[in-house]
C-alpha cells in the first residue's frame, strides 16, 4: 500500500468513528427528551412532596408521592410535574411554587376550584405548611415539607 491509500483509509475510518460517536449522542438524546415531561420531573430529586390522601378518579393509589422542585404544575396536562387523570380537575390547574419563605401554592382559573384545609385559594396564592390538606377538584394531597 502506498502513502495516499493508507491516507484514505485513516479519513474513511475517521469518518465512520465521528458518524457513530452523532448517533450514540443523538440516541441518547432523544432517549431522554422523549420521556414525559412528567415523569422527568416526578424524577427529579424535590425538597418537599404532595402524597395523595383521596384518589377520586385518577387511579393512582392512595400514599403515592409527588416530589416538588422548584415551581410544579398541577392538573391533568402530561406536561404537568403531577399529573391527576381525574374530570374534576383542570388541564393546569394549580402550581405549586418555592418562594424564599417556604413553598406557595396557587389556583390558575381552574374550573372546581383549589382548596387548602377546606379554604378557597385564588390566583394570589396561599402558603402552604406541612400536613396541610390540598384538594384539587375531587382529589385531596397532603404537602410534606
């Protein structure tokens, strides 16, 4: 084999290891981005949780949790970080946010309203503490800190 060849064939595998190297990042990539937003964000690590007190009709079992990070969204959007699959709740219904004193929860307009302890919440929020009972259309979560 002369110079050139040898050349061209280091260029050839060259370019065969930068085409696998693409399409095991895209892979990956696609791997991860294509999960639900949901379940991306029931994964990620929370400081504080809503653990499901009454089901009404969503299916999920009493005692299941939902970890909060940052600012969560709450309804039955699969965009949202906890999603409640039942008719009494709104495609985005609440949210759920971390402030500097603690953790806030607000109604977003929804149509069977938001409750903490019993008590309507509006668009302006309430503070929440830990025990406090939530219940979002037919389905009551209890906010652990």
């Amino acid at each position: 084999m002369d110079a050139g060849s040898n050349e061209l064939l280091l260029l050839r595998l060259g370019l065969i290891a930068i085409v696998f190297a693409f399409v095991l990042v895209a892979s990956f990539t696609l791997r991860t981005s294509l999960r639900p937003a949901g379940e991306r964000r029931r994964r990620e690590a929370g400081v504080a949780a809503l653990v499901v007190q009454v089901a009404a009709g969503t299916g999920i079992a009493p005692g299941t949790r939902f970890p909060l990070a940052g600012t969560t969204l709450i309804g039955r959007s699969p965009e949202a970080g906890v999603i409640l699959g039942d008719p009494s709740v709104s495609g985005e219904h609440a949210l759920v946010e971390r402030t500097r004193g603690g953790w806030r929860l607000l109604d977003l307009g929804s149509t069977n309203g938001t409750v903490v302890n019993g008590r309507p919440v509006d668009g302006n929020g309430v503070g929440l503490r830990a025990g406090d009972l939530v219940g979002v259309g037919a389905v009551t979560l209890r906010f652990q800190p």
